[in-house]
C-alpha cells in the first residue's frame, strides 16, 4: 500500500448532537410499571365425557401467581412417591426426608429466645478443667451369651437378653487408670463411636451395656473439680442414645403403605413399633443401680411417645421423684439438669416437673454443708469457694427451664423461698442469670439488700453484683433507684484487691454507667480503673476486659467531642501498651467515628485525638503486614481524613493535609486520597473565589499543585502515579496554572516508557496493555484542550507522546498499539477543527491560539500521516495465516476512522477506505452482520447535506457472501 496523504472533514458539532439526539415518543402508560409483579395465568384442563362424543377439553384460567418450583419444596413429588412405592432405598430416602423434617418440628417447640444447651457445653468443657489424674471404670462383660441360637418365641429372646445384662453387670472389670484430662476425653469420645459401631452393626445389647456404664461414671465424683465436664461428655453418649433409638422405633413405623405424620398419636404406631418400644423400657428397668437406671431411661423419654398420649407426663414426676434416692448433692443437681433438658425438648409444656426438680432441690440444699460433703472436700483438698461454683451450669440450666416464659409471680415466689434458706448466694446468682432481665431490673434494690445479707464466705459478692449488672445492661431499673443502685453496687466493686475481681465486675457496670449517666460519671469509672489495673502492670493480663470497656463507652458516645473531652480516655488507652492490642482498640474507636459522624469537623480536640489514634494505626503497618490489614487502616483513616473540614479557612484545610502526609507516608491508598483531598480543595478555592483573583489565591492554588506534584512520585504504583498526574494536570489547568499542567503532563509522558508488561492486580499478575491503552486514551482527550507551549513548538506535547508510544516495547501478538495511533489519528483530526468540541473556562486551547493558521494545519496533517503510515505498515505484517482475522477486524476499525474524522471527498483517501473494505473481508474472516449494519449507515449519511459524495462511494463498497 502507498503513502497516502490526510485530509480531515470539518465537523460541525451542535449539527451533529441536533441529529443523534433521540426522538421523544409519547408513552401510554396505562396500568403497566415495570416494577409490578408478573401474574402468570394457570390454564387447567379437565376430560369431560359426554355422549356420543369419546372426550373433550374445558379450560379454566386463573390470575393467581402461579410458583413452579413450589411443588419441589412441599414433598409431594408424584415421581418421588411412585419410586418410592417400588424402590425399598427410595423409600428408605423417603423416610429419612420425613425424619429430617419431624427433628425441625420437634426441635422448633421451644422458640429461639431459649439458649440451647449446645451453646452452654463448649464454655463447661473450657471451664471446668483439672490437672489431676482421672480414672475409667468399665464393666463389659463375659460376652458368654453373645453367640446364641435364634428362638422363635419372643419370651425365650426376653429372657436370653436378660440373662445377657445380667452376665454384664456380673462380668470382669476393666479400669483405665492416670488418664489425662484429654486423655479422658479421648477415651469418652472413643466410647462414644463404638456406641454408633455397635448399633450400625446390630449389636444392641452391646451398646445399651455401653451406654449404662458410662452412666455409672456419673456416680464418680473423686475429681470434683471436674465433674461438670464430665457431665457434659457423658451425658453427649446418653444423647447419641436416646436418638437411636427413637429412629429405630420410627422407621418400624413406616412401610410402603404410609409414612408416619410428623405430629402422631399412639393410635397411628404399629404393634411391632409399640412391642420394640415397651422391649427397650423393660430393659432399662432391669437396670440395678439407680443412677444408671435413671440417665438411660431419660434419654429415651421420647419413645413415650409411641406407647401413651400421655406417656411423657406420667414418666416425668416418676424420674423427678427417683432422683430423691441420690446422695451426693452435686450428682443429683447434674441429674435433674439433665431430666430438665430432656423434658423441655419433648414437653416443654409441662412446667410442673420443671419446678418441682427445683423445689426437691432447694429441700436438699443444706447438704452442701453436711458432714458428708465436707469431709470429701478435705479429702481432695477442696475449698468451699471453688465448690459451690461448681453447681453453677446444672442449676443455671434448671433456672432458665423454669423460667422460660414463666410469669414474674414465679420470680417472686423465687426470691421469697431464697430468703427463707438465708439469702444463699449461689441460689440468689442463678436466680438472677435465668429470669428476664426486665424482672429483675425492676426489683433492683430489693437484689442489694438480699446481696447485703448475703453470706461470703462460698460464693463471693461481688459475682452477685456482677450477674444484676449483666441483667442491668439489657433493662432499665427504675429511674429514681439509678444512682443509688450505682452506688452501691461500686462500694463493693471499688474494694476489691484481686485485679481480676476486679475487672471483670467493673467491665460489666461500665455500660451502666455509660447508659444512664453523664461523662462526669463515667470520668469516675475510668480512673477507677486506672487507679486499679496500673499497679504491677495488672492491665496486661485484662486486655479482654479492658477492651470491653472501649467498647461500651464508644458505643453509647457518638459525640466525638464530648468523648474526648472525658478526661481520663486517653489515659485510659495508654494501658493497652501491647501494639496488637492497641492497634485492635484503634480501630474500633476509628470504626465508630465514621459510622456516627455525620458533619465534617474542625474541632481540634477531636482531630488531636484521632491524629493520635490514626498514627497508631499507621505505625503499626510493617514488612510483614498483610495486604489486606493495610487495606482496612487506610479506610479507617481515609474516613477520618475525609470527615476533617475547616470551612473556607483554605489554608488551614491545606496545612491538615501537609501534616497527615508526614504521618501517614506508609500507606499508599492515603497519600492518593490527601492527593485527590488537595484537588478538589485548589477546585473549591477557586470556585469560592471566583471573581476574585488575587494573588494569594493564585498562590495557594500553585501550593496546592505543588503539593500534589511533590507526592505523586513516592507512590509505588505506576498507574496509580500515570493516573494522579493526569488528574491533577487536569486540575492546574482548570486554575489557569499552565506551566504547572505541562509539569504534570510531561511527567506523564516520562513515566509511560517504565510501564512493565504485567502488573499486579488483587494478587494476580495480568497483562498492563489494556490498562496502559485505557490511560491514552484519557490522556489523549485532555491534549486537546491544552495549549502549545511558545518556547516548544507545534503539538509538542503530541509529539514527545508519540515518540514515546513509538519507542515502547509491545506485545508482538497485540494491536494495542495500532489501536492507540488510531486514537491519535482522532485526536489530530479534531484538533485541525476550527473550534473544538470543549473547552476549559479561561484557558485558551489552540483552536484560539492558531485561529486555523494554514502552518498549525500542516504540521497536524503531517502527523498524520506519520501515524497512517504506522498503522497501514502494522496492516501489512498482519498478512500471515495466523494473523488475518485480526488484520480484518483492523482493515475494519480503520475505515471507520476515516469515515468519521477524514474527508472522503479525497480521492486519495476516499480510494484508501476502499481498498481497506476490500481487505476486511479478503480472506473471509470478516465480521459481515458489522459490514452489512456498516453500509447501511453509510447510505443514510449520504442523504444529509454536503455528503452525496458518499452515494458514490457506497457503490464502490461491495459486500461478499461466503459460500
């Protein structure tokens, strides 16, 4: 292909948005709106028999919504049922379905405000632990009557399972003796599985033997402080039990006919369900000892359910009463916490054995402080204060029982009865962790002066102040008890000497105070901490707790400046002295600013404080800090950077600025924000200002410029820095800042050649073309507009681009850079206009400067054609096998350049748009719905004024076919 010169058209630009703009069409409404919800019309159709005729349809419509894919979620599916009917594995699913959505039924019983005993079991395991040496005591028996013959008469089956237990409770003793704690564990989760082992394998007996040992350990208390957790594993065994065999007996129910309902009756069980049901009862009641006999009978309580309606109610006081006979004050509280949890996951309705399990337990309280208990204790080296804590989950649990949806007639009745066995600390603590907050925030002081009375010497006052502090969190006492109530309750707290004691009571009585009182008060609180956690460095084992603190008092302060001006808040964060921690702390109280703070702020209480808290953060950021911790920091203190606004006191504003960039140099998404904060500051100073231009205003502007210029290049990333420089190009040049706008652009330019092949992208190293390509582009819009400098000649900074373009290393397989000079090619083309299709207010852009001189117009029309003869020499290195598609889709692109921004009445050009249509589509590989819409376009601008030349040459434009 030859040379061929550049012609481009003169474009009239308010003509050309008059033609494009859209045609307003009126609308009808009506009732349509596209946010109105599809009605889907259901059309039935039914057979109707009739005589002389074989059959015919009637339909019926209905404009009820109509859900397809509500018959997959109510399990009825027809197909499903068939199979089932026919497959004994379909049915076995079937079952399993039914199964899963009784389980949600009967576990749905109870609402979601009752704490579950799941969440309850991870704390006892945390809590309650030993370094002792712990022992297992099992009795598994001779095995003698395992291999039997099968007997058809079910008495025979009867007795030789009987006689099996019986050789069981008879059989040889296997004890696991100086186990560790996590040994233990390990051992009970092992029993645990071979339970399930057993069961899978059809060894019944075996896993009822199992099971009823480890009941027996329950009756072990030689490791006291132990024994909750104990209770917790044991009892896991008991549940995997129960649940057994409960499906069991369901699935007996169940046969291809019918599936049990989820909410049956005894009337709908079969007799072989009812007979396996009884079996397993007479079973359990052949059980000798009593502690065994009770746990295995209660957890299956809910088979029950398939002998008698009213099966539960009756075996419920029966098991309550059973639990008389056992000694040891703390195994019979665990017990009945257990016949609690069972009975309200299958009667919670019933609260009558619910409270009696309490009165029967207040009966037998005393014996804490028998001979019997006593003696133990000094046999283990046990103290009464690290005893009695021990009762606090099973009497917890048996508290919030009761109470679940219990009148407030009930917490009085309560509080009498405690009164009555002399105000017992630990009675009086578990009263006030079960009922409702609102209870017993009413009735306050009636609290402290059962506490007062309280006696010391097992259960410490101060965890009694802290259980009616948590209730006071959650409710409101009355108003006029407010202050005394604090009072109070801080006498107790402010003498105490252990710092845990301490803090963990001043924690909770924080929120109180926060809640109902003023800074004053809160002042108080925090240098009452101060006063206690400084000594010996106590902080440094309560930053939990400490924490907490900031917490509550941030979440109930959203006035920054009233925060602040708590006098001991920040001394109060000067003891979280480990950085991890304070970094931690910092952004919480950074978290809370921006989500509270809704007016920007010059107050410089709060913008010292938060400089303060931000650095922090800051200085935390090291080598190894994750990309993703800098991230969170940077929105943090961007957030605060952006809320910081001193009104029209400019220089103020510029001055914050300057000293968040010395302290915040470390991370880069700030100094790009202070960039972008400094941009839009010179923009509102000069908008403020307009009319006005004095010399100090033009002089701040150009430190503004200056700021930015100075701080782009300590970014590392390079777009980041090509973006900046552009941007605030821009913005010198909307402030009339010219020598400063060619800085930015030069700057620009000379960094382009530094752009690597790939870049880092979330992680992910990616080809920079694309990105590279996107920011010529934009630059490439703002060389309009800028003026030539008188000293460098014509398009100067065109020119030092373009070389630079030229003399970048591209990717041999991409037409990036074709793609680029085309955009160039645009550029020059409305840059020869006579005026230009936007300007800057002010600034005089070359269409002003050169007024269309015939010399400006050469030089552009040189360029070019320089930039043609890159793109056709690119075309011509395309005409490989591998290459012509991209060389079409090019040949393509190109035309529609010239078409747009040449002047076709050229010939010469108008013949080299020719020859490019016939290359598009040379070698097949043309796009030809894009050449047919292309044409078509063509002979509509023909018909508009001054472009008839175009008719000739749509003649000249042939479309092929491929065949």
């Amino acid at each position: 292909m030859a040379a061929f010169p550049w012609h481009s058209r003169n474009r009239n630009y308010k003509a050309e948005f008059a033609s494009c703009r859209l045609e307003a069409v009126p609308l009808e409404l009506g009732d349509y709106h596209p946010l109105k919800p599809i009605t889907v019309t259901e059309s039935k159709t039914k057979k109707v028999s009739r005589k002389g005729s074989t059959s015919s349809t009637s339909s019926s419509s209905s404009s009820s919504v109509v859900d397809p894919l509500s018959s997959v979620l109510d399990g009825t599916d027809p197909l499903s049922m068939f199979a089932a009917s026919a497959d004994p594995a379909a049915m076995a699913a079937a079952t399993d379905s039914a199964r899963k959505k009784r389980d949600r039924d009967d576990n749905s019983i109870v609402g979601s405000d009752f704490e579950p005993w799941a969440s309850k079991r991870g704390e006892i395991l945390a809590r309650y632990t030993t370094t002792e040496k712990l022992s297992i005591n099992l009795f598994m028996g001779s095995e003698k009557g395992k291999a039997g013959t099968a007997t058809s008469a079910m008495s025979e089956k009867v007795r030789t399972r009987l006689e099996e237990l019986d050789d069981f409770e008879e059989g040889s003793q296997k004890e696991l003796l100086n186990l560790t704690q996590q040994d233990y564990v390990n051992r009970i989760e092992e029993l645990n599985q071979s339970l399930k082992d057993a069961w899978a394998s059809d060894q019944k007996v075996k896993a009822l033997k199992i099971v009823i040992q480890c009941s027996k350990l329950l009756s072990d208390t030689s490791v006291i402080q132990f024994y909750p957790s104990k209770f917790v594993l044991i009892t896991d065994i008991l549940d995997t039990f129960g649940k057994l065999v409960y499906e069991r007996i369901f699935s007996m129910c169940v046969d291809n006919r019918s599936i049990l309902p989820d909410h049956f009756s005894p009337e709908n069980v079969n007799d072989t369900a009812k007979e396996t049901c009884l079996n397993w009862f007479f079973k359990i009641a052949s059980i000798r000892e009593l502690i065994p006999r009770f746990y295995v009978e209660a957890s299956i309580l809910k088979c029950n359910k398939f002998l008698s309606k009213m099966g539960i109610s009756e075996c419920l006081p029966r098991l309550t009463c059973m639990v008389r006979g056992i000694g040891d004050p703390l195994v019979s509280v665990y017990a009945r916490a257990y016949l609690c949890r069972v009975g309200m996951e299958v009667a919670p309705h019933l609260k009558e054995s619910l409270n009696k399990n309490f009165f029967d337990f207040l009966l037998t309280f005393k014996q804490i402080h028998g001979d019997t208990v006593q003696n133990q204790l000094v046999v283990q080296g046990v103290e009464l204060p690290s005893y009695l804590p021990l009762y606090s989950p099973a009497m917890d649990w048996i508290f919030q029982c009761i109470s679940y949806h219990a009148p407030e007639a009930l917490l009085t009745e309560m509080m009498e009865r405690c009164k009555k066995l002399g105000n017992n600390a630990l009675l009086l603590n578990s009263v006030m962790s079960a009922f409702r907050a609102e209870f017993i925030a009413t009735r306050s002081m009636d609290f402290i002066g059962m506490i007062k009375e309280c006696d010391e010497s097992g259960f410490p006052k101060h965890l009694l102040f802290r259980s009616l502090g948590l209730n006071l969190a959650l409710a409101d006492p009355p108003e006029g008890d407010r202050l005394q109530i604090l009072n109070e309750a801080w006498k107790v707290i402010t003498k105490l000497k252990n710092p845990q004691d301490y803090i963990n009571c001043a924690e909770v009585w924080v929120e109180y105070t926060c809640k109902h009182f003023t800074k004053r008060e809160v002042n108080t609180v925090l240098a009452d901490v101060i006063k206690h956690m400084t000594p010996d460095r106590a902080f440094e084992d309560s930053y939990p707790q400490l924490q907490s603190i900031i917490k509550k008092v941030i979440a109930h302060f959203h006035d920054f400046s009233v925060l602040f001006s708590v006098e001991k808040f920040l001394p109060f964060l000067d003891m979280f002295q480990k950085e991890s921690v304070r970094v931690e702390v910092c952004k919480c109280i950074m978290e809370v600013f921006i989500k509270h703070q809704q007016e920007p702020t010059k107050d410089p209480v709060i913008l010292n404080a938060l400089l303060h808290v931000c650095k922090t953060m800051h200085d935390s950021v090291n080598a190894l800090t994750l990309e993703d911790e800098k991230r969170m920091l940077a929105y943090l203190i961007n957030g605060f950077i952006k809320m910081v606004s001193f009104g029209r006191d400019f220089e103020q504003q510029l001055s914050f600025y300057v000293e968040a960039r010395s302290m915040f140099c470390n991370l880069e998404p700030v100094l790009v924000q202070l960039i972008h904060s400094v941009n839009r500051l010179a923009m509102e100073t000069r908008k403020v200002m307009k009319g006005n231009h004095s010399r100090k205003t033009a002089a701040f502007v150009r430190a503004c410029v200056a700021y930015c210029f100075i701080t782009i290049p300590s970014l590392v990333g390079i777009f980041t820095r090509l973006n900046l420089y552009l941007h605030s190009g821009q913005v010198a040049l909307a402030n009339q800042c010219l020598s400063q706008a060619d800085a930015f652009f030069k700057a620009a330019i000379s960094l382009v050649p530094e752009v690597p092949k790939m870049i880092n992208i979330d992680g992910k190293m990616r080809p920079s073309e694309s990105f590279l390509l996107e920011f010529l582009c934009n630059f490439f819009s703002t060389l309009l507009i800028v003026p030539d400098h008188p000293e460098h000649g014509v398009l100067f900074l065109v020119r030092e681009l373009l070389n630079v373009i030229q003399d970048y290393t591209w990717d041999d397989s991409s037409d990036d850079k074709i793609r680029i000079y085309t955009c160039v090619l645009h550029l020059l083309s409305a840059m020869s206009q006579e005026t230009y299709l936007y300007h800057i207010d002010k600034v005089d852009s070359n269409d002003s400067l050169y007024g269309g001189d015939s010399k400006f117009l050469a030089e552009n029309n040189k360029l070019c054609e320089t930039v043609m003869a890159q793109i056709l020499e690119h075309l011509k290195t395309l005409a490989k096998d591998e290459a012509l598609k991209r060389q079409s889709a090019l040949g393509l692109s190109f035309f529609n350049s010239i078409l747009a921004h040449g002047d076709l009445r050229n010939n010469r050009l108008n013949q080299l748009s020719v020859n490019l249509w016939h290359l598009a589509q040379r070698h097949g590989c043309a796009d030809t719905r894009t050449m047919v819409k292309t044409l078509e376009y063509i002979k509509k601008r023909s018909k508009q004024p001054d472009m008839g030349h175009l008719t000739e040459l749509a003649l000249r434009l042939p479309l092929q076919t491929r065949t």
